[in-house]
C-alpha cells in the first residue's frame, strides 16, 4: 500500500540520475501527424495542418510498477504506447529507457486484438518461438521446450503449441499473446488494452495472469485501458489523459479517493456503483474536440463547468499537490475547486 501512495513526481529531464529507482521517464513528448490541406485550402494558401495526436507528455515509470493511462477514445493512449515501444517515433521530446544501454532490456508490446496480432498460418508454437529464434536467445535445440515453459506458464498446454490461432477462444488467443511476447524475455511491457475485447469473466483471468506474472518475473508495465475498474485493479500510479495532454497523474488509490481535475471527476462519477443503483448519472457533456484544431488554452475548458476566461487562454501545466498528485488545472490551481486530499 505505500507503493500507492509514492509521489509521482514528473521527471525533470531523462537524461539525469538523480532517481534510479526510473525505469522509464517520458519528457515532453509530442506526435503531430502532417495532414494535407487540399487542393481548395492549398489554392487559399491556408498554412499546414497536422493533428496534435501527442502535445506535450511527461511522465515516469518505477521499476517492476505498472502505469495506466485512461481516457476517452481519441485521447493518444495508444499512440503514446506506441512511441514508448519503440514503433513510431515522437515529433519532439524524449522517450528514455534506464536501461536501454544494458544487455538483456528488451521491450514488448501486447496487443489489443490477439487475433489480429497473430499469424492465421503459424501455429502457436512457431509465433511463441519466432521472437526466440529472431533474437538467438536460445539453441535451436532448447526452442521448443522453452515455448512449452512459456504456454505452461500462461495457463495452457504444450500440446496447443501445434493449434493454430483460430481453433482457441478469444481468452486463449490473449494468453498465446502474451506468452509470445515473454518468449523474448523483456524488461518492460506495453499492454495496449489487452483485455477490452474479452468478456468480464475472462479479463480477470487474465489481469491476474498479467499481476502474477510482473510478480514472478519484476517486470515494468504501461497499461492502456479505457475502463477505470480494470484500471483500479492492475495500477500503482494512474495518467489521466485528454486530447494528447495529461490532466492528471496520481496513486491509484488517491486518484479513485480524492480526484481532482474536472475531468478525472466526470469519469469516475460515470461508474456503476451499488449504492447508486437505480438513479440516473450526470453524462460527461459535449464531446471531445478534434485534436487537428484543438481548443485554446485548456483544451478541457469548452466542456468543463468551471472554466473562465483564463481557461480559455492559457494552457495549464502540471502541478504537484499535498497528496502526491500532480494535476493541470487552473481552477484547482485557484482553489475554486475545493481541493480534497487521499486519506
């Protein structure tokens, strides 16, 4: 429980060592994507357009702990996933890994689709062992028995190493993916909403497949999910992210007891709860804007109840709180948000 409660502090610069405990630490990342003007727009000489998908992002993550990031479809939860695995690179800003220069850190990524993300013509046992045989992590001789270690541990048997994908349910597909990407023995993992496309029962399996796992093997973890419970359950520290920006960063407890931003508040008043039953929820109002013209100073202010003329003009930074939260607010910043602390 003193995990939760750790100051998230946003690292200043990646390139210090002034907190060793940092297995990754985010510096002002941006990804803009060109978008053509058009013939009309180009005839006009209206001025290049790009999509802001990434505007400026900071953030850390301590060794063997899992950081989520939550928002709303379109946010940049996935194309800051992709960035931090190495499979795009950023407009601007530093993605830095501790150990990028140490033999053996290896990263990997499991998908949100696992039927997708797997080969309909290899079997099981040719995708687990195409990372090991890639890397020559292993003799050709110690492949096969490793890939039946890895089916053993995810909760499946070495005989489906000869199944094909299509012959698995969508629960098993997502075990046969993330024994694939153990077989390349990573340090760090990037799970990109692994479980929105399995039913409840199932993603508890594998969330806790998942928990136990970073256990047994200490492994660091940037979890993407839209679904606050699932993010309540495998979370030391949470982002809440909005149009390319964070809105808010905190333990995972502090952040489900004592939210802050406006919009950290909307998302956690639309869950289901008990004692609510029955009685109609305030929807979150309007919807996002689109990140190729984005809004003004905070980006939130078109939709939030409390934005004033500051709101609209000036762009809130991050901002450290009592409680080891950090939130990009000016109406908490002014306290005309009265401020509540995790116990």
């Amino acid at each position: 429980m003193n995990a939760l409660l750790k100051q998230n502090a946003a690292p200043q610069s990646p390139d210090t060592d002034e907190a060793p405990g940092w297995a990754l630490q985010v510096h002002d990342v941006t990804r803009h994507f060109p978008v053509s003007n058009g013939l009309l727009r180009s005839a006009l000489g209206s001025a290049p357009r790009a999509v802001r998908a990434i505007d400026g992002v900071s953030f850390g993550i301590r060794r063997g702990e899992t950081f989520s990031l939550v928002g709303e479809s379109g946010c940049g939860k996935s194309t800051l996933a992709r960035l931090v695995a190495g499979l795009d690179k950023p407009s601007s800003g530093s993605v830095a890994f501790a150990d990028a220069k140490q033999v053996g850190h290896r990263i990997q990524m499991i998908f949100q689709d696992p039927y997708a993300s797997l080969n309909p013509r290899y079997r099981v046992g040719t995708a687990i062992a195409e990372p090991i045989r890639f890397q020559k992590l292993l003799p050709e001789a110690e492949v096969m028995p490793r890939v039946h270690e890895l089916l053993r541990q995810v909760g499946l048997s070495p005989a489906d190493a000869q199944k094909f994908p299509h012959e698995f349910s969508g629960g098993q597909r997502q075990r046969v993916s993330i024994a694939r990407a153990l077989a390349g023995n990573p340090t760090f993992l990037v799970c990109d909403e692994p479980t929105s496309a399995l039913d409840v029962s199932v993603q508890a399996q594998i969330l806790n497949l998942l928990k136990r796992l970073q256990e047994q093997l200490g492994l660091t973890c940037l979890f993407i999910s839209h679904n606050l419970a699932v993010i309540n359950y495998v979370s030391h520290d949470v982002g809440v992210m909005y149009l390319g920006r964070l809105a808010e960063v905190a333990p995972t407890r502090t952040l489900f007891e004592a939210p802050k931003h406006p919009y950290t508040q909307m998302l956690l008043a639309a869950l289901p709860q008990l004692e609510n039953r029955g009685r109609d929820k305030a929807p979150i109002l309007g919807e996002i804007p689109s990140p190729l013209e984005p809004p003004s100073g905070c980006t939130f202010h078109p939709r939030c109840p409390h934005a004033n003329a500051r709101c609209q003009a000036e762009k809130p930074e991050l901002h450290a709180q009592p409680d080891g939260s950090q939130v990009a607010c000016h109406a908490v910043a002014e306290r005309r948000i009265p401020v509540i602390l995790a116990s």
